[in-house]
C-alpha cells in the first residue's frame, strides 16, 4: 500500500490534523461504502462511524480535492450572497408572509 502525497487544497490547508491514508487494493468487508471525499461525504462517513457503523469513504483523489477544497468554499445549493444579505432577505420574506391579506 503506497501513501499519497499532500496535495494543496482549502481542507488540508486547514485541516487540524494530518491524514495518513492508502489505496484499496483488496477487497474490504464493510456496512457502507461513501463514494467522495467532499464536505458532504467526509460528513456522512463520519456520523455513521459515530453510530459505530464500519465505513469506507472512497475518494479519486484528495480529500477535497473537488469543489470542496476548490472553490469558494460555498457550502449551499446556489445562492451566492453574503450571510448578511440573505440574513435581510430572509427576515422580510417572513414578514411579508406573516401579514394577512
């Protein structure tokens, strides 16, 4: 098993500890399988581990490597606002449907 080399990205940058991780060449005996190592991916390895399930997280690359760590850093589904503004947008979206017609 051959280790891979750090790469440059927002998660390892930021990380608080060092990962040491190799490839799978054999065959593995697990609960689940978690296909990409994103915010998203690292997240549900992690809460099944905690449930004390027996998980593998594969990723092709780094951990982050994708848009994770190479973005913005914008953890949404689209909106590209800062938190102040969608904050305001929010707060009069429930105002206006809090008043009756």
């Amino acid at each position: 098993m051959s280790k891979r080399a750090p790469s440059s990205n927002l998660w390892r940058n930021t990380a608080r500890k060092a990962l040491g991780y190799t490839a799978l060449n054999e065959d593995q005996a697990v609960d689940t399988v978690v296909i990409g190592g994103g915010y998203t991916g690292v997240t549900a390895a992690l809460e099944l581990a905690e449930q004390g399930l027996n998980v593998t997280l594969l990723e092709a690359n780094d951990i982050g490597h994708g848009g994770s760590g190479r973005n913005v850093g914008l953890v949404n589904a689209g909106l590209w606002m800062e938190p102040e503004k969608i904050e305001k947008f929010w707060v009069k979206q429930r105002a206006r449907k809090s008043i009756p017609s």
